[in-house]
C-alpha cells in the first residue's frame, strides 16, 4: 500500500514490494503439492503485472490484476500440504 500511496516508486519501496512477492513464492513452493502448476500460475501472474505497466487504464489494470493475484493465492493455498 505504501509503495502504491508514494506513485510507485523505482528505489527502495519497489524493493521492498518485488522481495515480498519472491518471498510469497518460495513459500508458496516450499508448501505446495503441485509445484509445476504453482510456478505456472506465478509466472502468469508476473507476465500481467507487466503487463499492466503499460497500460493506458493502468488503474483498472492493475486493480484486476490485485484481484487475479489473490485468486492465484486461494488456488495455490488448496495445494499445500496440510
């Protein structure tokens, strides 16, 4: 939210928000028991948050890809090891 509230800046809170995602995966990977759709589902995450970068109507955008993103999150959760 900070990183969004600051205009998204490239320095430290880019950092801050991309380790969180790379942290949010490997744990996502330590605990999953599907790790090939795993990796697929957080690749394609990845590709549409580029994705959104670019985009015209960023904020719709990238709100959507908020929304895909926590979906991604439910689908990858029913996969761990319980």
């Amino acid at each position: 939210m900070a990183w969004h509230w600051q205009g998204e800046p490239a320095g430290w809170l880019a950092f801050v928000d991309y380790a969180g995602a790379a942290g949010w995966l490997a744990f996502e990977l330590a605990l999953t028991r599907q790790l090939a759709a795993t990796l697929l589902l957080n690749g394609a995450v990845f590709v549409l948050n580029r994705l959104c970068a670019g985009s015209k109507q960023y904020a719709v955008h990238h709100s959507a890809w908020h929304v895909i993103s926590a979906l991604k999150c439910v689908l990858v959760a029913q996969t761990c090891r319980g």
